[in-house]
C-alpha cells in the first residue's frame, strides 16, 4: 500500500516536468511564474483588470479635465490679450501630464502585485492627482498665472 502512494506522486512529478508545487501558477502547461496572492489565476485576473479599468476611467476624467482646463486658460489669454507666465505654463501642463504619468507608473509598479495592493497603488495615485489638481484650480491666483 505505501508503494503506491509513492508511485502516484512519481507519476504526478512527472506529468508535471518534475515541478510539484502546492500553489497556482500562471502559464501554458502549469508551470511558470506563481501568480500574485496565491489565489487562482481567473480570480487574479479579473481582479486586475476591473481594477485598471475603474483606474483608467478615474485617471482619465482628471486628463480630460487637465485638457479642458488647459485650453480654457488658452482662451482667456487670447480673449484677455496677455501671456501666461511659467507658474501659468507649469500648472496648465501639470494639470495634464501629471495623471498620465502617474497611471502609467502605476502599471509598471503592480504589474506583479496582489490586487489588494493594486487597488492602494491606484487610489493613492489619484489621491496625489486630486490633491495637484485642486492646489493648481483653487489655490494658484490668476494674478500669477497671467503676465501683466
């Protein structure tokens, strides 16, 4: 009895190419990369791809905003005859980089993070944007965004 209980575990070593490994992992024939969290490989995924979505809708309202905000200041200077100082020319551009640059840095840090820290990463990226964005909208003056 205790031999084929030793023959099984053979077999299934060698189904495996040798790899047996208790916990899920990502790949053609069951052998890669473990995936993040140890959970199953649908779950995780799933995960991360609600969880970018949801980011990219968020990151790209701010972007969106940022444009719009960008082009009506334009408007003004043109409508008003002046030209925008550097404060003007950085917070304008801020306004639309900055979300962009920090949803990109998002992807490229949790590429191999559980969701759960995934989800951190993402909110507290947009923290920092809302954080910029209302700083530059309600706090800079005009008076130092045009030059007189």
């Amino acid at each position: 009895m205790t031999g084929s209980g030793a023959e099984s575990a053979g077999a299934a070593r060698k189904a495996s190419g040798g790899n047996v490994s208790g916990g899920n992992v990502s790949g053609a024939n069951g052998v890669g990369r473990p995936v993040p969290g140890g959970g199953p490989l649908a779950t995780w995924l799933i995960g991360r791809i609600v969880t970018l979505v949801v980011a990219l809708l968020l990151y790209g309202y701010a972007t969106w905003s940022g444009i719009g905000n960008f082009l009506g200041v334009q408007n003004q200077r043109l409508q008003l005859g002046l030209d925008l100082s550097v404060i003007g020319w950085a917070s304008t551009i801020t306004l639309v980089v900055l979300p962009v640059l920090l949803f990109a840095a998002g992807i490229v840090i949790t590429r191999r993070m559980r969701v759960s820290h995934t989800v951190f990463t993402f909110a507290l990226g947009f923290a920092i944007v809302s954080v910029v964005n209302l700083d530059i909208v309600l706090a800079l003056p005009l008076t130092s965004i045009f030059v007189t």
